[in-house]
C-alpha cells in the first residue's frame, strides 16, 4: 500500500467519519479505496485473526 496512501486513507477516514460511529468495515473500506487495493485478507489475518 505504502505510506503515501497509508496517510491518505487515514485522512479520507477521519474527515469523512468526524464525530461519528464507525465499524472496522468502514476503516477498510476508506483505505481500500486510498490505495487501490482489496485488502480483506490483510484484515482477515490481523484484525479479525482468522486464517483467509
């Protein structure tokens, strides 16, 4: 993903969820579309520490 678009999802996340709820599928789903990338198995594997 890279750093780049690390800081890039992290900011498109804050600023679109200020002062609301939110669920990790919103954390992944803003830092799938920063980066380009479907990263259900990243997240499978180290936050829902399943084996995908």
């Amino acid at each position: 993903m890279g750093e780049k678009r690390f800081w890039q999802g992290i900011k498109a996340y804050t600023r679109t969820y200020w002062g609301k709820s939110v669920t990790t599928k919103d954390f992944q789903a803003s830092m799938e579309k920063a980066s380009g990338e479907d990263l259900s198995a990243f997240f499978a594997r180290w936050v829902y520490l399943t084996k995908e």
